[in-house]
C-alpha cells in the first residue's frame, strides 16, 4: 500500500489538512473557553452589583436583603451551585455562607476574578467592593458571588464542538473528493495499462499520448521511444531473415537442377545414384525450409492496417489451394475434400490467406496415414468466417498440443516437415486480428481439427 500513488496523494492530503485542522480546532476551543468565562464572569458580576445595591444602613448599621433576581441570572440545565458572602471590613458578615473564600482586589475597588474551592468543589467567583458612607463613615461592603462550572463548560462544548465538527466534515469531504478526482485523472494511467496488456507481443505501435497529463506525456514518450528502437531491432531481423532466405533460394533452386541433371545420366553407378538422391532430398528440404522462413518472415511483419485496405472471398483461395494439393494428396493415398458453400468475404492479404490455407492443409496430409480423409470447410454467420481443416490421422497428444504452434517444433519425428507450417499459419491468423485453435472430431482418439476465425467482412 505505500507504493500506492493514490494512497500517497493522499496521504500528501491527509497530513496537512490533519494539521490544520489541530490548529484550528484548537484556536476555536481557546476562543469558545474565552467566550464562556467572559459570560460566565459578566454574569457574576451582574449579580454581585444586584446584591451591593441592596445593601442599606438602618440605625447605624449595614444591612441586605439579597434578592432573588439576583441568583436567578445563574439558573441553567446543568444546576449549578451558586454561593454568596456580604461582608464589611470590619469582619462582620452580613448574609451569605461564612466559609467563602473571599478575595478583594489590592489596592483598589475593581471587580476581583479568582478560582477557589468551597466543599470540595471548584468554583468561579468575583469580589466586588462597594463603599457606604454615613454621618462621615465610611464602610467597605465585600460582595463575594462564586458558582460550580457545569454551565461554563457546557457552552464550552457548545461553542466548541459543532466547529470541530463542521471541520471534520470538511476533510472528510475533501478526502471523499480527492479520491474520486484521482480515480477520473488516473483512467488515462490505467487505459495506457490495459492497452499494453491487450497489445499481440509483436505489435510495435507507439502509445497514444493524446489524452494524458502533461506530467505523465514524458514517461509515455520514453517508452514509445523504447518501443521504436524494439521495432527497429525486429525489422532488422525480419530483413535478415528475408534477405537470407532469398539469397539461400537461388544456390538451392540451382543445386536441384544440376542433382537432377546428374541424376539423368544412365552410365551412374548404384550407389553415386543414391548419394546423389539422397542430396536431392536433403535440397528439397532445405529450399522448402527457406521458403518458409521467407513467408514467416513475411507474416511476422503484416501491418494490420494495410491489410484492412482488402477485402477477398476466402472458399475462392481455399478452393485454389485444394487444387494445387491434390497431387500431393494422390502421392500420398489422401482422400482430399471441401465444404465449400456460397461466398465468404474477409478483411485480408489474399497471398498471405493462401499460404495459411495451403501451410494448414498440407500438415494435416503430411500426417495423416494413407486412406485417410482430409476435408477443408468454410463457413460463415452474421458475424464470424470460420475455416475448418479437418484429418482423420493419429491426432495430436494432449501433452503436445500446447507446442505445436511453436516454430520448428514436430509433434512426431517419423514424418518429414520443417515444424514451420502451424506456427506460420498461427503469425498469418494473428495478423488478420483473427484466431487459431485446434480441436478434436466426434471420436477424439482421431484426427484433428484446426479452427481458424476471421470477423467477415460487410
């Protein structure tokens, strides 16, 4: 997961919103406890001034009557305990509880804001002094007026939390809207992904970079330059393999003429004419060997997009091929067949198409045993041309048929062949976007069947 690019955006998201949210969160439960004392002490004081004002001398002495209204500015949910101490200087009480702490200011009469305890609570209170004069007296009066902190931390909460809250919400929302901005803006990342994984391993088209991010445009270019080089190398080797297949022709098509030539000379001996039929063989193999490295080569490097450029009727080339295999058929005791109804039009090269029918074909009589049948069948629907070679031969063993569109891999040694002509017709197939795959008859002991198919042409 920490190589994940959207975990790390937003893990790059993440933190710095975290932070801001701490010092925001905090800042507003600094400002929410600043509020509160500042109401809570207002409060206070509002009610020390009720309760001085009614302070009175009657016949020389100080006397109160604490009003009601004077504690009811505390009423809340949350009950608080509210305490009150009247006072003189001279020690004497004059209402209230006697064991309040009390706390004038030094030096002054201004209002006094202090914390304390009083039976085993803490309490908030204010000491407010008012002075009374009679007959050139002068009295200082202590009101006292403390209260419990259920309603100042109440507001607290209320003050504070919805804010918390709300910017929870925020990140959260963020967080939301960042994960699905990354899964719309990472889709081009992940379509260049599925495009180099649906690519055939020969398909050396450079990526497309139109609709991608400029930060991501340099990485495609860097493998499409990678890919231009790979394709390079690969058309130099087809060259290669071209250029030497038709160098090789020439001397091997000249080799069989002068082995058969000398062949035609009575005076041989027996055994001069065997070396020499035995070369002649040997030059067979190797010019059908070079003829198909020249047409793998030529199947290899098919451009799809010039061959959508054509449009041919498939049973025509089939049928064309069943007539240029039919003596090979005969030689070999082969019963040669087609299926060929109607008219079955494909998108394709007609040589390259021949040369797939012809290379498909000509295995299947190579392998099968004499008095066996061979049938070639095209069919069509609404959508698909399917090509059909089907053999009654040995078959093909189950462990084999993985490899047997490998090139120069032969399911059995006994029987001549380059082990080119499936993997040829498989390079064709993949060419012309079609596919290849083999199959068994009705009684699978037997035979083969090769499925070859092509989306028909409208």
């Amino acid at each position: 997961m920490t190589n994940s690019l959207r975990v790390r955006l937003l893990w790059w998201l993440l933190v710095p919103l975290a932070m801001y949210v701490f010092m925001t969160g905090k800042a507003a439960y600094d400002n929410a406890r600043h509020t509160a004392d500042l109401v809570q002490e207002n409060t206070l004081l509002a009610s020390a001034r009720m309760i001085a004002g009614e302070v009175e001398w009657s016949d020389g002495r100080l006397l109160v009557d604490v009003p009601p209204s004077a504690l009811e500015v505390f009423a809340s949910p949350q009950g608080d305990q509210v305490f009150y101490n009247v006072s003189v200087d001279d020690g004497r009480l004059l209402a209230g509880a006697p064991d309040f702490p009390t706390r004038a200011a030094d030096g002054h009469d201004a209002p006094n804001y202090y914390d304390a305890d009083l039976h085993g609570k803490p309490i908030r209170a204010v000491g407010f002094v008012r002075q009374m004069y009679d007959n050139g007296a002068i009295r200082r009066v202590l009101v006292s007026v403390g209260k419990t902190q259920a309603s100042r931390d109440a507001m607290v909460r209320e003050l504070w939390r919805p804010q918390l809250v709300r910017q929870i919400e925020i990140v959260l929302l963020a967080v939301a809207l960042a994960c699905i901005g990354l899964t719309f803006e990472l889709r081009p990342l992940l379509k260049v992904k599925e495009e180099v994984m649906d690519r055939d391993p020969m398909q050396l088209e450079p990526l497309r970079v139109e609709r991608l991010h400029t930060e991501l445009r340099p990485i495609v270019e860097a493998i499409n330059q990678c890919i231009a080089r790979l394709g390079l190398q690969v058309a130099a080797q087809r060259r290669f393999i071209a250029d030497a297949a038709h160098q090789l022709r020439t001397p091997l098509t000249l080799l069989e003429t002068q082995l058969q030539f000398a062949r035609q000379h009575r005076e041989m001996e027996p055994s001069l004419n065997e070396a020499l039929a035995a070369m002649q063989r040997s030059n067979r193999s190797m010019v059908g060997l070079t003829n198909k490295l020249l047409l793998l080569a030529q199947a290899e490097a098919a451009d799809y997009t010039q061959l959508a450029k054509q449009k041919v009727e498939l049973c025509a080339i089939a049928q064309d091929v069943i007539e240029d295999l039919a003596m090979f058929a005969q030689k070999r005791e082969i019963d040669l067949g087609a299926d060929l109804t109607g008219s079955a039009w494909v998108i394709g090269h007609e040589g390259l198409l021949s040369a797939l029918i012809y290379n498909v074909t000509e295995n299947a009589i190579r392998y099968t045993q004499a008095g066996g049948h061979v049938t070639v069948a095209v069919a069509r629907d609404e959508r698909n041309v399917t090509l059909t070679v089907t053999d009654d031969g040995p078959g093909i063993p189950a462990e084999a048929r993985s490899r047997v569109f490998e090139p120069f891999y032969r399911a059995s040694a006994d029987t001549e062949g380059t082990g080119l002509g499936l993997s040829i017709a498989k390079e064709i197939v993949q060419a012309h976007r079609g596919e290849i795959g083999l199959g068994t008859r009705e009684h699978p002991e037997r035979g083969v069947v090769v499925t070859v198919n092509f989306v028909r042409a409208l």
